[in-house]
C-alpha cells in the first residue's frame, strides 16, 4: 500500500500563509524581473516584431 498524504496539515499551512500576507506580515522577497517578467516579456515581444518591420519597410 502508498503511504496516504497528509493533506490536513498542508491546508492549513496554505491558510495560515495566505492570512499573513493578507494581514502584511510577509513580504515579497522576490526580484523586479521575477515578480514582473510576465509584463516585460510580452513588452520586448512587441519591441522586437515592431523593430523588424519597421527595418524591412525602411529598405
């Protein structure tokens, strides 16, 4: 037999971390590009396709 997992004990941990950081008792450690890399990516995305139209329309 699989030893069962001990789903109590990770939910309530869950809950209490997610009260703390309601209340701002935990902080954000991370990084600018970690904690806003899904807003930058799509920028430079767009940066890029845009500068390489722009050059081939320039020819």
């Amino acid at each position: 037999m699989a030893p069962i997992p001990d789903t109590t004990s990770f939910i309530q941990k869950m809950e209490m971390e997610r009260e703390a950081r309601e209340r701002g008792e935990i902080r954000d450690n991370r990084g600018f590009f970690a904690k806003y890399w899904m807003y930058i990516v799509p920028v430079v995305l767009l940066l890029f396709i845009s500068g390489a139209t722009n050059q081939d329309a320039s020819k």
